[in-house]
C-alpha cells in the first residue's frame, strides 16, 4: 500500500512557500502596481488565519469575500482553509436580493469586502443574518463606510501573529463555497473539498489542460468569483507561477497594457472580454505589444470562430477553448489539438479550435438521450452531457433542487452537446436556450457564432419567441460594430449565413440592439433579451 497522504488545499500555500519564495506577485492599485512575493503572501496569510481565528472563525466556518481580483483576494483563497474554514466568493454582481440570499445561506460569519464595494454590502447590510464581522480589505485609510463595527484588513494582519499553525483536517471537508450565477431561480450553493481543489489543480496544470508552468506569468481576468477563478489561483500556486491580478474594473485598455507591461504569458477569461478587447484594439488603433502571450484561455460560453480567426490572424495569439461550470470547479475540458490531427486543413483545423475539446483526466462523461441511455460519439448525435469525477459535485449546498440535477453518481450538465470519435465535445446549447421550432431544435449557438463571422458584427445572441404555428422561432440580435462599413439590414444578415442553414433554422427577424445585455459573470443575459422581445412579431 501507499502512504495515507491528506491532499489539502494548505499543501498548495506551503509548496509556493518552499519552493518559490522569490517568485512575484503583481497587482494594479490605481495607475500603481503592488508587488511581493510568495514569501511574503504565505506569512500574510498565515497572519489573516491566525486574525481570522480571533475573530471567533473554526472549522467549517464561512468566510466571504466580495472583491476585485487581487493579492489580498489571492490570501483569502488560502488562509480560511488552513484554519479548516471556508471560503465563500461572493459574486459582486448579483442582483441585491439574490447577494443577500447567498451570504445567509451559506450562514458567513465574516465578510472581506474590497473598499469600494462596501456601498453595495452596506445596502443590504440589515438583512443579513449571520455575519458577525465586516473587513475592508485595505489600510486604515480607507475605512469610510456605514457598515457598523468594520474592521481594517491590514490593522489585523499587523496585530495577528505570524505563526503558520494549519488545522488538522479531513480531506474531504470542506474549503471552497460558490454559487451559481442565477440564470434562472435562486443561486444555488457548490461545496469544494480540499481534495478536490488539489486534484483539479495537479490536473489543470498538465500541458493537455491549462499548461501553466512555473515560468508562466499569468493574469486571469475572469473574476475570482466565477467558479474559482477557473482554478488559475490555485494552479499558478502550485507550481509557482507569477501572478498578475488586474486589480479593480479591468477595462480593454487595462488588459492590454498590463499584458505588455508585465509581460503576461496566460490570460483567462469569457469570450465578451475578448471580443471587447479586440473591438477596443480596432476603433482606437492602438498598438501594444502582446508578443508576450502564449495562451489566452476562453470559457464560460462558446466562443466565436470567428474570434479565434481574428486572434490568430490579427493578433497572433492563440485562443484556448475551455468548458467547465461552477458544479465542476470548474474543469471539464480543454482543448489542445491531438497529435493525429496536425495535418488537418486550415479551415477544419480551425473549426476544432472551436469546439470545447477533450475531456480532462479523472473525469468520465457520458453522452445521454432523453432515456439515460448512451449516446454514440459520433459527431452526429446530440445528447445531455452528464459528468462525474473527483472535483464534480455530488449535491448543491442544502437545496431541495439538488434532486433534478444530480442523480444515480452523475451530474446533469443541461447542457446539448455531440462528441466526434476522437472525443472532442461540440456544445450545441443550454437545453434552456435551444429555440423548439415545430417540434425540432434549432441551436442558438450554432446561429450566432455564424453571425459573429460577419465582419460589421460586434456581438449576435439567439432568442426563442413564441410563435403560435411552430411553438417557437428564432429572432437574432445583434450588435453593429461602430465602424460598420455600411448599414447592416435584416437581409444582410440573413443572406450571409443562409448558405450555411437549413431554411427553417434561419432567424424570422434580426433586430438591432446597442448592447447585448449581459450577466453576472458576463455572458449574454438570453433571460433578458427573452423578456424584451416576448411579444416581437
Ligand atoms: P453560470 O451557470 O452561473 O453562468 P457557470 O460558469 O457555472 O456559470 O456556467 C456553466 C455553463 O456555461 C455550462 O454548463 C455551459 O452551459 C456554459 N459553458 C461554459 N463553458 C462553455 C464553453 N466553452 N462553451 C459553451 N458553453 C460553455
């Protein structure tokens, strides 16, 4: 037999601290940055453990964070799980209600609120049940907010003592607590175990995932709310990678020059972020130099051909398309280009690069028909992609939806995929956003990156109407790049993607809109445009 070897959260800390103490960690605070080292960010976060415990915070406790992505975020991942607490990213976007539904169901004794959003703690602050304590993550001078009894983050860590003393705990308890945007419903509650945040860290590390290495420098844009951060904080731990953290509302300019002046190698984020980007780099003209980026990772929704073409042409930077959700912590898939299919033509090769790839190690999937019963991999049949594995979850955190979603030892995705013989998975759609038209399924997605590819496109989304013949159709969306070479008509849009369509597939109407409404964790809000064009004839 092998060794009885805990796999906790702490070990990541420890390893960054052994093993690469000089190694960098940058943050942008206004037009500064903030740098120091592994070094110093493991004694930090041994002092936020050891105030956290003053505090009154034990085993299994929640602490929530609502904050930017930052170096005193990057602490908060770590210190509650040494001390066998739990860290609770609060994502600082949900609607108030729903902010308010999540700090009390998940019963947070403390929250650490970023300065500048402590307005938005302070709105709902009377309806909050069972924090005990408010800490603004910044230095006494910047302590101005009603929240009664606040305390200073950095007055804290000054107080408490350095000593690194990690409690002893299970592997399986619990570490991590997020939840999910609410796209319909409440938000519903995922637990992580320290296991399974250090199995999926040692995974997403490997070349074939998100390759990050301990020369890597890399800056996640996704926030640190959103399903972990994708895992990037932890990761880049693990193997001693310099992170840059963007610091508070990262706009394209930002990106663009922390990109070059940091010299950043992997960059994570939704693909709004990087159309906006790219949208921001063609009407200003500005020129940064971005030589320096091996990989920018693209999740969260499906990203456009059309902007993989754009990067690797325009910018010569390579897109990685990544698949995941909050339930999984969120990996699923990334995708790398298998070594039988290098001799692919341009265009199919391209087409690859656009689909969500190959599933990670030590997850199974499983393609399923209506009936539970398994689907070909064939890259023709369409089913519900199911998932189980040591980082996916088996429950949401005391909920009674839990039922629908997690069933016999498998995860539900709801989400319609097919998966070609070499195991490449192609999302169709959300089952919720599939347009049902005369009884047959239209895919919004399939629609809208055909949109996207029109080069006076900005950004295309694919609603459901009702329609009293045929149940439902489609209506597209669609934003017209500021810099549009002409005016962009229903018919334009139409004869650019009929050759690729089956005519029943093709949108009743295109309307044009300034802005795709967008969500929480910034992809396009269909709940939203669903609303708006309901009675749209
Ligand atoms: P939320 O549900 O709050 O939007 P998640 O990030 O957990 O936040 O959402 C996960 C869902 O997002 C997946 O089930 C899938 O529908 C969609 N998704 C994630 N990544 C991709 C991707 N690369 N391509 C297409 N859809 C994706």
């Amino acid at each position: 037999m092998t060794m009885h070897y805990e796999l906790l959260a702490n070990r990541i800390l420890e390893r960054a601290a052994i093993h690469f103490p000089n190694k960098e960690i940058a943050t942008r605070v206004g037009e500064c940055t903030h740098r120091y080292t592994y070094a110093e960010m493991f004694e930090r976060t041994s002092r936020l453990g050891n105030a956290l415990r003053e505090l009154g915070v034990g085993p299994g406790d929640r602490v929530g964070t609502f904050a930017w992505n930052t170096y005193r975020h990057l602490e908060a991942y770590f210190a509650p799980a040494t001390i066998g607490a739990v860290t609770h990213t609060i994502n600082i976007r949900l609607a108030p209600d729903d902010m308010a539904y999540i700090i009390n169901h998940a019963g947070d004794k403390v929250l650490l609120i970023d300065p500048d959003l402590a307005p938005l703690i302070e709105a709902i602050a009377d309806r909050l049940t069972s924090v005990q304590h408010f800490v603004i993550l910044g230095d006494s001078s910047e302590m101005a907010t009603s929240l009664s009894g606040a305390l200073c983050y950095e007055t804290l860590l000054a107080a408490a003592s350095p000593e690194y003393r990690p409690a002893d705990v299970d592997e399986y308890s619990t570490m991590g607590l997020c939840y999910t945007s609410a796209t319909t419903g409440l938000p519903k509650g995922v637990a992580y175990s320290h296991r399974a945040v250090y199995l999926h860290s040692m995974t997403a590390a490997t070349a074939d995932m998100l390759a990050v290495s301990e020369r890597d420098r890399i800056m996640a844009i996704v926030p640190m709310f959103h399903a972990n951060c994708w895992g990037f904080p932890y990761a880049a731990t693990m193997v001693g990678a310099s992170q840059i953290f963007p610091g508070v509302r990262p706009d394209p300019r930002v990106i663009c020059e922390m990109i070059e002046r940091e010299r950043v190698t992997i960059s994570a984020g939704v693909p709004t972020i990087w159309i906006g980007v790219l949208d921001y780099l063609q009407r200003s003209g500005a020129e940064y130099d971005l030589s320096s980026l091996r990989q920018v990772v693209s999740g969260g929704s499906a990203v456009p051909l059309a902007v993989l073409q754009a990067y690797r042409d325009q910018l010569g930077v390579e897109i990685v398309h990544a698949y995941g959700m909050t339930e999984a912590a969120p990996l699923i898939s990334v995708n790398r280009r298998r070594s039988w299919l290098d001799d692919l033509p341009d265009e199919q090769r391209l087409e690859l690069n656009a689909s969500q790839g190959v599933v990670a190690p030590g997850i199974d999937m499983k393609l399923a028909d209506e009936n539970g019963e398994d689907l070909a991999w064939d890259g023709e049949q369409r089913g519900e992609l199911w998932f189980r594995g040591p980082w996916v979850a088996d429950e949401y955190v005391d909920d009674e939806r839990s039922a629908e979603t997690f069933i016999d030892g498998w995860y539900h995705s709801g989400d319609i995929a097919t998966i070609d013989a070499n195991g490449y998975i192609q999302i169709v759609d959300r089952v919720k956003d599939m347009v049902k038209s005369g009884g047959e399924w239209i895919s919004s997605v399939d629609l809208e990156s055909a949109i996207m590819a029109h080069p006076d496109v900005l950004e295309a989304a694919v609603i459901a109407i009702p329609d009293a013949q045929w149940q439902e159709r489609p209506l597209a969306c669609v934003v017209a790049r500021s810099e549009a070479s002409g005016p962009l008509t229903r018919d334009t849009i139409l004869d650019f993607i009929r050759p690729d369509f089956a005519r029943w597939w093709l949108p009743d109407d295109v309307v044009f809109i300034d802005e795709i409404p967008k969500t929480s964790v910034g992809k396009f809000d269909k709940k939203v445009l669903r609303a708006r064009f309901e009675d749209h004839r």
